[in-house]
C-alpha cells in the first residue's frame, strides 16, 4: 500500500515562516496514494493532471523543456528533489521555472534539504522548504538571513550588484 | 588593486558570522562531519594528514602591504610563522587549529580577505597573469575583468554544489602567463579589428588524473556578454557533467563526451535566454571595476639612470645574473618587475615565513606602491620597481634569501606540499624538489641549460602541474612503496602540450640522476639557442628513453 510509506515533512517553511504541512510525500512510481494532497512522481502525476489534489516532485536529473514546463504551469505546487546535498542540480531547476517559464506556484524543495543550503535555495526561487528531519528549525530561520547582500541577480533581486552601486553613485567605492 | 566597499565588506563579515555558527554547530555535534565537510571546504578549511589546512584567497594574486603584514601575524598566532604560497596563485597555513579558523577568518576580513571558495565542488579563485597591468605585450588589464568574475562567482547560489571544483583563469596578453588551456574555463581578452574588446572562451583544459588541453568554445565574444555567457556554460556544466563518478566530473570530460559542437549549441541554447538580461555588463560597470586598477603616479626616471642601470649590468656579474633571471621588462621605460625567488634549498618551494612577510610588505611599500603579485610559479612579484633602485632592492632580497637568480630555471621548481603534508599525496614531493636544486646549483650549469620548467606533483590530482612542465614528475604509490614517473614536454604557455611519460618509474634516490641524464641528452643533441622544449620536441622521446633506462 503506497499510502503506508507516506512521507510527512516534520520541518517546512514557507516563505520564510514555519507551516504546518497539508501535503504528504509519495516516492513510489507505480502506485498512487489515497491520502490527498499528496506529491507523487512526475510520471504519476502527469497520467493524473485533473486531480488538483496532486502535486509533481521532479528527480534532480530531470530535463525541463518547454512542454514539461507548460505542463506544469497548472500544478498546485512543483517540489524538486536532492536526493544528495551535493547534488546542485535543483538549483538550476527551480531558477529555470521561475526565470524561465514564470512558474508563479509553489517551488518546494525535499529530500536532502539541510540548514545551511537555505539561503541559496531561496535565491533561486524554492519559496517552501521541506527540512529532512533532522534539522533544528531554529538554526534554519537564522541561516535564511545569513547575508543582507548579494553580487549576483537572482530570482529574489533582479539587479546584479554592479549596477545597484552605479544606481546609488557608489559605483567607485 | 581593488578596494572593499560596504556591500564587499558585509559580506565577508557575515560570511564569518556564518562560519562561525556552522564551526559551532560541528563542535557540538548538530552539524555531521558529512555535512559540514562541503561547509568547510568552501571556506579554504580542508582536514589533512598532521592537522587541518587553511587556504586563503588571494583574487588573481594581487596582495598589499597591510594584506601581508597580516598574514604574517596569523601564521605567528595561529599557525607556526611560515606559510604556502600555491600555483593557483592562494597561501595555504599548514598548522591551524580547527576551532580557531573563524577567529582566522575574522582577522582575514579586518584586511579585505577571506578564504571564500578556495576549495569545495564551486567556482574557484579567478587566476590571471602575474604581469597584469604591466607586461608590454598586453591589450587589456585583466585585473578588472577577474573582479567582475570574482563578484559574479562569488556565493553563486546556483553554482555552490557543482559536479566539481571549477578554475578559471583569464589572459590579457599576447603571451599567455595564466595557463589558460588547462582551466576549466580559460578567457583570453583581445581587440578586433575595430578596437571593440572581444573574449576568447575555452572550456574543457585540465590537469588532473585525466589531463586535457581546452577547446575553444566562442572565439569573439562581445565583452558586456561575458558574465551571462559564463553563466550558460556553467550552468549547462551543471545540469549535465557527471555526478556518478568523482573522477569522471570535471567540465573537460562533458566536454570531450559531447565533442566541442554539441557542448557549443547547448550553451548557446541557454545562453539564448540569459543575453541582455541583468547580469549583462555596460560600460559604466567595466569603467567602475577598471578605477580599482590605475596606473599608479609613476615618477619619469631619467635616461642616465636607464644608462647606469645597463652600465652596472654590465659590469656586476651578479647583478647582471639577477637581472637577466628575475627581473621583467614594463611597458614603462624605465620601470621593470622583480621577481622573489621562493625557491630555495632551505624551504619548501613557495614557503614564505611570518619575518619575510613582513620585510615583503616593507619592500612592496618603499620600491613598489605597495603590491605584490604571486605568480602560479609561487614566487612573487614586485611589478613597478624604477630601475636606479632595482640595485638597492637586490641586495635587500639577497639578506632575504629571495634573491636566488634562478626564475625560469630548472632551479625554479614549481611543487605542491605533497605527502609532507596533503591528506591526497602517493608520495612526497619537497624532498624531491630539494634533491634536485641541491644536485643542480650550479648558476653555469643552470644558465646553460636555460629556460626549463620542472614541475612536481604528489599525486595525479597534479597541484604541481606536472603534467606542464618541461620536466614533470609525479609521485605514485605501488604497493605501499613511493616511486616517481617522469614525463617529458609538457608546457602551460601559448603552446600548451602534455608530457609524455619517459617509461617505467624511479625510486626516490634515483631522481636526481635521471634528471641528469635527460640534461645530458639536450645538451648533446640541442641546436645553438634550442631551449629543452624545443630540442625534445624535434628529436622526440626515444633518445631520452634510451639514455635514463640504457
């Protein structure tokens, strides 16, 4: 029974707050869980795209074309998977939905989700963040805020640091 | 060189702050050694063979006074007075206690330092050429160039979990002295024909166990593109290099999987969607990096002082040996760049101690406006010395120890720590380099032999480029035992070549002797002029090989 190995996120913080989490968790392929709202495998999801109480999880190797972007476009929420902390694709994944395709939704990161890669997910675009279980709430809501300023435009600050010092006549220091 | 503004030196400060909790959170066991490993090696701190190992960031080698002054000063308080200058251009402290690094950091941060990426599967320390901003050969200062990408690299929230580590290295000259066609990503700067800056982008060179020379991925890129290019080439590195195999991951093994077409339509697939958006350049942003790299109030030095200055050349031997050896030519008349020979038979090649970083700084400051370089050489660089006090500097430098003249000579060992101290080496490395400079210290000897670049490595992960060198010679390890493989041919210049192995590996005792005999056959097979390179590379291996195993 896939709805025996439900996964239920102890830890999430959305937009910067700690949430109760709605949604379960389901990593198995071939089967879909009765619990609702439930994130299931794209594959899963794609073969279920009516039901607005599932969400897709996309593996960290996934290819985002265009058609996979539009399809998402209608998801409830699109969580991104690390399945090691070392693995940095996600990244790249959640700053091409928002940057990319506009995906206005929920990005949610899960799997290896630690502390102190938090600040960096949220410049790239994951606005909810499913802890894995072991991590302390307190030390994430603190390292979310570990730098005030940033060189790079990202998903959250659209001007690259350059040109904010040019903006503010401190272009030479 | 470049100076910290608020927003520079906020984010140093909290990058300390941010250390310092992760570091509390290890010591308290909420932070796994699994964990915190990436943390940690992001911030220089890697976990060796005796203790831990510092390496700090020194941006495209460009260091001041104050900057060295307090070097020094961490290496009395916190380490054992003496450091590691390295060829990518970094300082490494060998002893630091693993509590005490954020309290490090934090005093790096009081001088506009830190050690922010110098280590970890991100994009490294930006290398450039020693000579930036003087070399007559040169078209662009590159030193703005590596600032920008220093900036953009810098906390790259998309780029901190890489496949693997990632070098780039940037080349403003007609000569390349960065190695750019063994980076990651190498750039070459020049103009074209209607004076318009453009970037010449290679991707896919590297050292390592599996040594590649780059290919080039755009020819003439528009300079205000080159950080949102950058960015398409890593973050198609990203997405596709090779997560299942550590040894597999670097950029040069996508490249060589995909071929240069493929890797090429893919970046510029992405590369499509990131072009004139925010992170493109404008002249305003290049002009404000470019205020940070002036040319400093040079003061006109007259024709009779050049005079006297060739006159003494002429007549002091010595001087005339440290001259044509460690002193460069400038785009300046009257002005030259002097080389510090870190090499010597006393200390491992590219050790400085705390007094010498010191007396550095006090020279950097009274013939040098107060910068040094290091070189990928590890040694370092006074770069604007008039040339009526060149004398004065050479004798400070001879009570120094630093001014062996032998810069560009088989003396002028490039060599990683080695077993000596890294966790990764087969073998050791400084006792080899010391054997060989204490069998060939002759300066007849050297000088006859001219221009030859021997190069040391470990371990294949190839700190010591050894790959490059003329000479290289690598530390393995059979069965427990350490052995040493020679290759021969190798070059990291504008004609970048890989050695070849000579054959069958030598035990330790028998390097010095089989570098000889690789001497002895250039020597009697050499042209008039024909530097070693060139002799190997007409005559080709087998005389070699038949020489060191007849």
């Amino acid at each position: 029974m896939p709805d025996a190995q439900l996964q239920h996120t102890q830890t999430l913080i959305k937009m910067g707050q700690p949430e109760q989490d709605e949604w379960a968790l389901s990593r198995i392929d071939d089967a879909l869980p009765t619990r609702r709202p439930v994130i299931v495998p794209l594959s899963l999801w794609q073969a279920n795209a009516d039901d607005q109480a599932l969400a897709p999880w996309l593996s960290s190797d996934t290819e985002l074309s265009d058609e996979l972007a539009g399809q998402l476009a209608s998801a409830p929420l699109v969580a991104i998977d690390f399945p090691a902390f070392t693995d940095g694709r996600g990244y790249t994944l959640a700053r091409l939905l928002r940057e990319r395709y506009r995906f206005e939704g929920e990005i949610r990161a899960i799997g290896d989700v630690l502390v102190d890669q938090l600040f960096y997910m949220t410049r790239c675009g994951f606005d909810a963040l499913a802890l894995r279980d072991d991590q302390h709430l307190e030390d994430a809501l603190r390292a979310l805020g570990a730098f005030s300023v940033s060189y790079q435009p990202a998903v959250d600050v659209r001007e690259a640091l350059f040109e904010r010092r040019l903006r503010e006549g401190n272009g030479h220091a | 060189m470049y100076r910290y503004d608020t927003y520079d030196q906020t984010l140093v400060d909290e990058r300390v702050v941010q250390f310092r909790d992760q570091m509390e959170r290890h010591l308290s066991g909420r932070l796994g050694e699994e964990e915190f490993r990436p943390l940690r090696l992001q911030n220089g701190l890697y976990i060796q063979k005796h203790a831990p190992m510092l390496r700090i960031a020194i941006p495209y080698g460009m260091l001041s006074g104050p900057q060295l002054r307090r070097l020094g000063e961490i290496t009395r308080r916190y380490d054992r007075g003496y450091a590691h200058f390295t060829t990518r251009q970094n300082l490494q402290l060998n002893w630091p206690k693993l509590e005490d690094v954020p309290q490090i950091l934090g005093d790096l941060a009081e001088v506009q330092m830190h050690a922010i990426q110098t280590s970890g599967n991100c994009i490294r320390n930006t290398t450039s050429d020693q000579f930036a901003g003087i070399a007559a050969d040169e078209v662009e200062d590159p030193r703005p160039w590596c600032e920008l990408i220093r900036q953009w690299s810098t906390l790259h929230p998309e780029f901190a979990f890489l496949p693997r580590k990632f070098k780039i290295a940037v080349s403003g000259a007609s000569a390349d002295r960065a190695a750019i066609q063994v980076h990651d990503i190498g750039l070459r700067l020049w103009h074209d024909d209607q004076g318009e800056l453009r970037v010449k982008v290679l991707a896919g060179g590297g050292l390592g166990r599996t040594p590649m020379i780059a290919e080039t991925v755009r020819e003439d890129l528009p300079w205000r593109h080159l950080l949102t290019y950058l960015e398409a080439c890593v973050r198609v590195y990203n997405q596709f290099g090779r997560r299942d195999n550590k040894f597999k991951a670097r950029i040069k093994i996508l490249v060589k999987a995909l071929g240069i077409e493929e890797f090429r339509r893919r970046v510029d697939a992405e590369w499509v969607h990131l072009k004139d958006g925010p992170q493109t350049l404008t002249q305003a942003a290049v002009d404000a990096a470019r205020t940070h790299f002036v040319e400093p109030e040079r003061r006109t030095v007259s024709d009779d002082a050049i005079a006297a200055f060739e006159k003494l050349r002429a007549d002091n031997r010595a001087f005339s040996r440290f001259v044509t050896n460690n002193v460069t030519e400038h785009k300046v008349p009257g002005y030259k760049a002097v080389t510090l020979s870190l090499k010597r038979r006393e200390h491992a090649p590219g050790d400085v101690t705390a007094d010498q970083l010191d007396a550095i700084a006090n020279l950097a400051e009274r013939y040098s406006f107060g910068e040094v370089r290091v070189t990928h050489e590890q040694n370092l660089v006074l770069s604007d010395v008039p040339v009526d006090e060149v004398e004065a500097l050479w004798g400070e430098l001879e009570a120094l120890g630093m001014a062996n003249p032998t810069v560009g000579t088989l003396n002028d060992i490039i060599c990683c720590p080695g077993g000596d101290y890294c966790g990764l080496a087969n073998a050791v490395s400084i006792p080899i380099a010391q054997a060989i400079q204490e069998r060939f210290e002759d300066l007849d000897f050297l000088y006859d032999i001219g221009p030859l670049d021997l190069n040391i490595s470990g371990c294949m992960n190839a700190c010591g480029h050894h790959h490059v060198g003329h000479i290289g010679i690598l530390g393995v390890d059979k069965k427990g035992e350490e052995y040493y493989q020679v290759s021969l041919g190798g070059s990291s210049t504008d004609d970048t070549s890989l050695g070849k192995i000579l054959g069958p590996s030598f035990f330790r005792e028998d390097v010095p002797e089989v570098i000889d005999k690789v001497l002895q056959v250039y020597v009697a097979q050499r042209h008039e002029d024909e530097r070693f390179l060139d002799t190997y590379r007409r005559i080709g291996h087998k005389p070699f090989k038949e020489r060191v195993y007849a």
